[in-house]
C-alpha cells in the first residue's frame, strides 16, 4: 500500500469516526484546538502534522488505538540479562557494512 492510499485510508477513517459520532468539520476543529481546514485536508487524505492527528484522535476517542500502531517492544529475560537494564539509544553499523562503506577523506568522493 503506497503512502498516498495510507493516508487515504487514515482520512476515510476519520470522516467516518467524526460522522458516527455526529461531530461537524467545525465542532472536532474547534475541541481539538486546530483549524477546519485542517480536519479537511486530513479527511481528503492530505498530510498534516502528526501532533495535530493526535489532537483529532483524542477527541474522537480513538488515542487508545496508538498502541496497536506502535506496541510496545518486549525484551527477552536473556536480553534484560545481557543488557543489565542499558536501553538501546543508537543503532550501528555491523562490522560487516563498516568495511564494505570505506574510508572517505573529509568531503572528497
């Protein structure tokens, strides 16, 4: 599914939610705290800022949803273990990839 009928999708969903629950463009703009123009151009499946999507879920009740879009990661005993309770804050290259990426000097190609 590409990333224009994603959003298709999300602002078909909305406009349903937003009817079902019998709430105007207007009404859900003005509780959620963003401008009508905003929830039209989310229900037409235009991209908007993602605090602003936040905004329109929490008022149609859908917030709780996030955790099935996101769960949360669960770690192995073995790895609790082994990580001592370090919480990963990078990623890094494999030795592997490091070797294949060379070594450049400063901006040069």
């Amino acid at each position: 599914m590409s990333d224009k009928a994603i959003l298709n999708e999300l602002g078909l969903r909305i406009s349903r939610y937003r009817l079902n629950k019998n709430i105007t463009q207007d009404a859900l703009a003005a509780e959620a705290g963003i401008s009508t123009p905003t929830i039209q151009r989310a229900e037409s499946g235009a991209s908007i800022q993602l605090l602003k999507l936040i905004r329109i879920l929490r008022v149609l009740n859908l917030i709780e949803n996030l955790e099935s879009l996101a769960p949360e990661l669960a770690v192995s005993p073995l790895q609790q273990q082994k990580m001592r309770g370090k919480i990963r804050q990078r990623a890094s290259l494999s030795q592997e990839d490091d070797k294949e990426a060379g070594w450049s000097w400063g901006d040069k190609e």
